[in-house]
C-alpha cells in the first residue's frame, strides 16, 4: 500500500470510530439493556405527550374563557352550546 492509501484508510478508520458503530454494536449485542432503554424511551415520550396535551388544553382553556368573557353575541352563545354538549356527553 503506498502513502495515500494509508491516509486515507486512516481517516475511513477515525470516521468509523467517531460514528459511535462499535458503541451501537456492543448494546445491540446486549438484550436486557437494550429493552430497558427502550422502557425508559417510551415512558418520557408518553410523559411528553401527556404534558404537552395538558398544556395545550389548558391554553386552549383559557383563550375560549377569555372570548367567553367578552360577551360577543354570536361566537359567546356558540362557545356556551359546545360547552353545554361537552358536559352533556358523558
């Protein structure tokens, strides 16, 4: 092999190395911790979901109180019917 060759097979090997393949290999190679970062994965995207709809409603919430409380004509009754149907739903 000459001297270019080696470079560059030099910088393919750093390339490799800084992917993180042989760390990936190695936790693929071992179950239980693989099952387990995928527990913990799953548990902090549903407390993300659960949070951010709670945010989002609670936003929600209080732009339709704020209309509500402005006491246009029209858009209050309609606000105050689709409220009254929610509640009566159940």
């Amino acid at each position: 092999m000459d001297d270019k060759q080696l470079k560059e097979l030099d910088k393919l090997a750093q390339r490799l190395e800084n992917s993180g393949v042989f760390e990936y290999v190695k936790l693929s190679q071992r179950t239980g911790r693989v099952l387990w970062y995928n527990f913990l994965s799953g548990v902090a995207r549903g407390l993300g979901f659960t949070l951010g709809t709670a945010v989002v409603l609670a936003v929600l919430y209080k732009i339709l109180s704020r209309l509500i409380s402005m006491n246009i004509p029209y858009l209050t009754e309609m606000l105050t019917d689709c409220i009254e149907f929610v509640k009566n739903v159940q």
